[in-house]
C-alpha cells in the first residue's frame, strides 16, 4: 500500500478495497481522452467545494486525503497540481489543448520545408551554438523574394512577407544574418 496523509501509517487507503480502487479508476479510465478526464477531476473539485477554499475528497462515503484521493483515480501528480490551480483560479469548464488552433496550412509546410532546406545549404553552423549564420550579403527580404520565387515555378502558392518573418522568428530563431562591420 501506498502512504498518503501521514507519512508514518497508511490510513486513509486502509479505508478502501481493492474492488473501490479498480471501480474508480474505471470511471475515470471510461472516459478515455485526457481533456474530459481533466474535466471530471475539476467537476468533482467544483461540486465537493467547502466555504474555506479547500475540496472534501471522499470515495464511497470515506473521507480521505487529497492524495489518496488522487491515486485512487490515477491522476499523475503534475496533472492533479494544474488542474488544482486552474479551479482555484475560477476555471470550471477546461477546454482542449487544441483550443484556437489551426491547421498547418499546404503552403505553410512547403514554406517551412523549402526555408529549412535552404538554410541549410546556405547557412554556417557556429561551432559553440546552436546559431546558424547566413551570408551577410544576404537579407531576410532577399530569402523570401527567392522562396517566392522558386516556389511559384513550380506552381505553388507563397505565403506573404510578414507571414514568413513570423514562421523565422517562431521556427527557425537560431538562423541568423549577421551584420557587416566596416
């Protein structure tokens, strides 16, 4: 048996059978994806709330403490903790970490790939980073005019200027022009 609240004796998981155990994890465990498995933690938090900001954590009618609470479900500690903190903070409908994202559009990735083959040709590795260092002579205007340039021979769409220097700053912060020092 595991310790929970005192660290000397097993107390609240001598209150449980095994068959609890496996009966409340299955609950859990049904609902099969982790954004409503997050949503059922925080549903119990919310209906099981007291007036001194704290949660009665009871399984089967047996008050028990968070943490034998948490292990019984199977809830990983790091999962419980942000889940804690997000009802503590007033949050009582989780939404998906998928939330407001897009997919990655076709030219997007034909973008991404041909800056990605192109700064490697091009491009120096530094030895004591991780930078990679362009031909000074170069600009990032210059990059795009010859990605939009190769990519509309062969028929395909480009995305703009401001869209690419937004997919360097995000993906490919290591590359670098360096200025030229006279």
């Amino acid at each position: 048996m595991k310790r929970c609240c005192d660290k000397k004796k097993v107390t609240c998981f001598r209150k449980l059978s095994q068959i609890t155990i496996e009966e409340c994890r299955e609950r859990i465990y049904s609902l099969h994806t982790e954004p409503k498995q997050n949503q059922f933690v925080i549903d119990y938090m919310k209906d099981h709330a007291r007036k001194n900001n704290t949660v009665l954590y009871t399984i089967c009618g047996e008050e028990v403490c968070e943490t034998c609470w948490r292990l019984t479900y199977g809830v990983r500690y790091n999962r419980f903790q942000t889940i804690k903190g997000k009802f503590r903070n007033g949050v009582v409908l989780l939404e998906h970490g998928l939330t407001g994202r897009l997919n990655t559009s076709e030219a997007t990735l034909r973008l991404l790939g041909w800056m990605r083959s192109f700064f490697n040709k091009v491009g120096d590795y530094m030895p004591m980073s991780e930078d990679i260092h362009l031909p000074s002579c170069l600009t990032r205007v210059d990059v795009y005019e010859l990605a939009n340039c190769d990519l509309t021979q062969g028929g395909l769409s480009c995305p703009s200027l401001s869209y690419m220097y937004e997919l360097w700053r995000r993906e490919f912060s290591q590359v670098k022009i360096p200025k030229v020092r006279s």
